[in-house]
C-alpha cells in the first residue's frame, strides 16, 4: 500500500509458555549423602544413589514426572539427585541450578518463581527449605501447613485456581517395602 511503513523483518523471539490454569510440582528432597566428616562436599552415598534410582524407577512406571523443567540447588547432593533422576526418567526437560532452595533460604522468593513460572515443575532441594516452601504454598503465610520431607522423597503438588492441593507424597521406605505378594 502506498504511504504505509514497510513491517520490520527479522526473527521474533519465541513467546514463553503461557501459565496454565492447573500445573503441577514436585518437591524432591535430595537422596541420602555422605556426612561432612567424610568429605565437606557431601555427594550421595551409595544408598543415596539407590534412593533416587528407585524414586526414578517408581516415577517412571507411573507416568507420574512430566516436566518442563528441573530445579536443583548448587550443593552437590542436590545436583546429583537431580542428575540421577533425569538420567533414569530420560527426562527431556533442562534441569538447572536455581538460587533460593538451599537448607535455611526463606521460602517467599521461591513461591513468588513457582507462581511466575506456572508450568509443570520439579524442585530438588533440601530441609528445612522444602517443608518451609510446602507449607507455605499449603497453609498460607499466616498458617503454613506442617510438612515433613524424608530424604530421598517426593510430595506432588497441584495448583489449581482453588489454590494449591496434596496429590501425593512418596518416601523411600514405600519404595522399599515388600508387596504383601513378595
């Protein structure tokens, strides 16, 4: 059209994934690791490696892990959870290193990134952080409902517009224990 101003080529950037109406997210605590005095690290033990191998094999039986991304804390216990879990699952999602899930980090900056993020989500971190970050998304800031998360385990959250709801939450002696079958 004549006098009308020639649209600006070049590439757009992808639009982010629009928050859903309902999403879910799982709170893993790390697996089991080795104590302090035997290294400052503190890499999983070898029942530790077990411990995330089985949530894996339990997750991946189930169909119950589908995620767009995997949260992790920089410590190596988390790192390595998150690391097993996404090898076993053969997960395609990235799993990236996230401030504000470390052992004493307040729970409001992370409820702030969840509800931003508002797609299917996994979070490996650690206590008391993660039972403090469920309990808030739970109970509310004035009364946080009381949580607690063994090594190893993994509590399923959904939001939904009502608000946020318990699906499910998994340990690792329920996945150790004999069927009555067995």
């Amino acid at each position: 059209m004549p006098g009308a101003k020639a649209a600006k080529r070049g590439k757009k950037k992808p639009a982010a994934p629009a928050r859903r109406d309902s999403f879910q997210l799982f709170l893993i605590r790390h697996a089991q690791a080795v104590e302090v005095t035997v290294s400052p690290t503190r890499p999983l033990s070898l029942k530790g490696r077990r411990q995330a191998a089985l949530l894996a094999r339990f997750l991946k039986r189930n169909g119950a892990l589908e995620i767009e991304e995997m949260w992790h804390s920089p410590l190596v216990r988390s790192v390595e959870t998150a690391g097993i879990l996404g090898r076993d699952l053969g997960l395609k999602a990235p799993c990236l290193e996230v401030a504000g899930i470390e052992p004493f980090d307040a729970p409001e900056p992370m409820v702030k990134r969840i509800a931003a993020f508002g797609r299917n989500l996994a979070v490996v971190g650690h206590e008391p952080q993660l039972s403090a970050l469920a309990g808030r998304l739970l109970g509310g800031a004035k009364a946080p409902t009381p949580i607690e998360m063994k090594k190893g385990a993994c509590l399923a959250l959904e939001w939904t517009p009502e608000g946020w709801r318990i699906c499910w939450l998994i340990t690792p002696k329920l996945l150790t224990r004999k069927s009555p079958r067995d």
